[in-house]
C-alpha cells in the first residue's frame, strides 16, 4: 500500500518535472523580454521594411521613402543601443553597434541624393553592408534567431556572403 502510494507520488513529480522543463522551454515571445530585445525588435522591423525592396530594379517615391525613414529610424535606435546598453568589456559588440550606426547612416545619405545616377545600387549595398552588422555581431554573441525570423534562411550570413571586416 505504502509502496503504490510512494508510487503514484512518483509519477506526479515526474509529471510535475516534465511541464516545468517545458514550461522553462517556452519561445521567447512568451517569456519577459529584455529592453535590448524590444529595442532590437524595433531596428528588425524598419530592416525588414528595407530588405524587403532591396531587390527591386527601380525605387518609387514611396520605396525612397521607407528607405530614408526606415535608416533614419536604425540610427536612432542604434545610437540608443550604444548608449544604454554598451558592454565597455566587449570591444567588438561596442565596434559593431558603431558599424550598424555608420551604416544606417550611410544609408540615409544615399535615400538624400536618391535622384543621381547609382543611388539604387548603393541603397541595395547599403543593405547588405546593415545586413552584415546584424549578422556578424549575432553571429559574435552566438545568437540565432534568423531561422525562425526568416524561415528557410539557415543562416544569417550566406554562403557567398564575405566578412566586411570591422573597421578600426
Ligand atoms: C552589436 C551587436 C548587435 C547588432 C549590430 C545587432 N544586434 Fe540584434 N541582438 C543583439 C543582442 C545582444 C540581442 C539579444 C537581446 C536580448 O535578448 O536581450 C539581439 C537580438 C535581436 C533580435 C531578437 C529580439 C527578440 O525579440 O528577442 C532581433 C530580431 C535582432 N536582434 C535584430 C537585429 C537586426 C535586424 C540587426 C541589424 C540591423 C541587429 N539585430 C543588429 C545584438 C546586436
């Protein structure tokens, strides 16, 4: 009797164990998110709207627009990422996020001079070259989130993708 009931009490704790391991396995949407994380869930959204025209052959008002607003919105966010959330014991996450910054930026200037002749080739660049900063800093944190953000890309970085290296 003793033996079923120290029995029975077994199988609750297992079961108890085995949803709190699930519960502890939940995606991250469903747990507290970081205030980094909200922030960067804001640069993704103004990025996507960026790479989602990047392979256009021509850009309407209206794409110079998203592109311009889009850049200038990352540079905001970014320069609050450098500020709030800076990790002086991280030399290359600090280089990166000054990359992302520059880039962004490079970016609006190009949206600026939209009219001259290979503006759209250096906005298309300018998201690949911002591509590489998500990417490369990610990749230097171990974080691996563009699978489930973009499926069927399986990683950040594309086989014929080249490190730009960070500048000094
Ligand atoms: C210098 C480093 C760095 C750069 C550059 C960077 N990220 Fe991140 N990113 C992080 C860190 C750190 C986290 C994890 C934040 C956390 O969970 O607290 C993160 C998380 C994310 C997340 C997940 C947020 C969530 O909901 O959990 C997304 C989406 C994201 N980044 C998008 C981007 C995009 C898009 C870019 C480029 C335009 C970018 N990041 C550039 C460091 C970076």
């Amino acid at each position: 009797m003793l033996r079923k009931a120290f029995l029975a009490n077994l199988i609750v704790s297992i079961f108890g164990l085995v949803t709190y391991c699930f519960a502890e396995d939940l995606p991250k949407s469903e747990k507290e998110k970081s205030e980094l994380a909200k922030v960067m869930d804001e640069i993704d959204k103004y990025y996507k709207a960026v790479e989602q025209i990047s392979g256009y052959y021509k850009y309407s008002p209206n794409d110079w627009k998203v592109i311009s607003e889009s850049s200038s919105n990352i540079a905001k966010l970014a320069k609050i990422v450098i500020r709030k959330f800076s990790r002086p014991d991280d030399q290359k996450y600090q280089d990166l996020n000054k990359m992302m910054l520059a880039e962004s930026e490079k970016m609006f200037e190009v949206a600026n001079r939209k009219d001259e002749q290979g503006a759209l080739e250096d906005a298309q660049w300018q998201v690949r070259r911002l591509r590489q900063t998500c990417a490369l800093c990610h990749k230097h944190l171990g974080i691996h989130i563009y699978p489930q953000l973009y499926p069927g890309k399986k990683d950040e970085l594309q086989p014929e993708q080249v490190e730009i290296p960070v500048p000094k």
